[in-house]
C-alpha cells in the first residue's frame, strides 16, 4: 500500500545494482519520486539537472567516485544545500567525515552495513519529517 506524502524526489546513487533497484522500490513505495544513477558522474549530472530533494550517495563507484561527486555538487549554488545521506562499507576516512558535517555541507556518514533496507527507508522518512 502507498502512503500518501508529498511528492518528495530522492535520487540513489549506487553502483550495486541490485541494492540500487531494491532501494529504489522500497522507497517508492513509501511515495517518493526516485531517481537512480549508477556512478558518481551520471549521479551529478541528474542532482545538477533535476534538483532532488534528497540524495543517497555511495563513496567507491566507478567513473566519478562519491567524494568527487560530493565536492563537484558543492560548488553549485543549489547543490551546496541539498542533504546527502553518504553510504559506504568503508571504514569512515576522517577527511571525509570532517567534510561531511561541515556547514553548509548538510551531509550523514552512514555505515551500509549498519542499516538494512528497511533502516534506510525509515533514514529518509526521517529526514522529510523533521
């Protein structure tokens, strides 16, 4: 069953196609709009184009990496505000967590194998109902 929320747009960028595709379905099921990207290039290109109001950004992807696709965002005027949920396996590089929760870099370093699906789609309910 659908719930009914505002038409909020997240974008997934994730380069594991299979957890792309179930986080995907999950969370639009929940009744957001979803975009998916598979590397940090097409992942930037979307967020520039389309301006979602959430992203979910894996670190190690081919072509552009999370990192690099994170401080390319930054240096638009609307990409430097929209919050990004960084998603890795790696151990948390402390360059990247300094980067992470420094203003106006809205940005949660968050271990992927800390939370399941279903803790990820309560993460983004989370976030649109603050």
């Amino acid at each position: 069953m659908v719930k009914k929320k505002a038409k909020k747009t997240v974008l997934i960028v994730e380069d594991d196609s299979m957890l792309r595709k179930v986080l995907t379905r999950r969370i639009a099921e929940e009744g957001y709009r979803v975009l998916e990207a598979e590397d940090g290039q097409e992942g930037l290109q979307i967020a520039l184009k389309k301006h979602p109001d959430l992203l979910l950004l894996d670190l190690m992807m081919p072509v552009m990496d999370g990192v690099e696709m994170l401080k390319e965002l930054r240096k638009d005027k609307w990409g430097s505000g929209v919050y990004v949920y960084i998603l890795t396996n790696k151990e948390p590089d402390t360059d990247i967590l300094d980067e992470a929760e420094r203003e106006p870099y809205r940005s949660t370093y968050l271990m992927k194998s800390d939370y399941g699906i279903d803790e990820m789609v309560e993460v983004v309910n989370g976030y649109f109902e603050k």
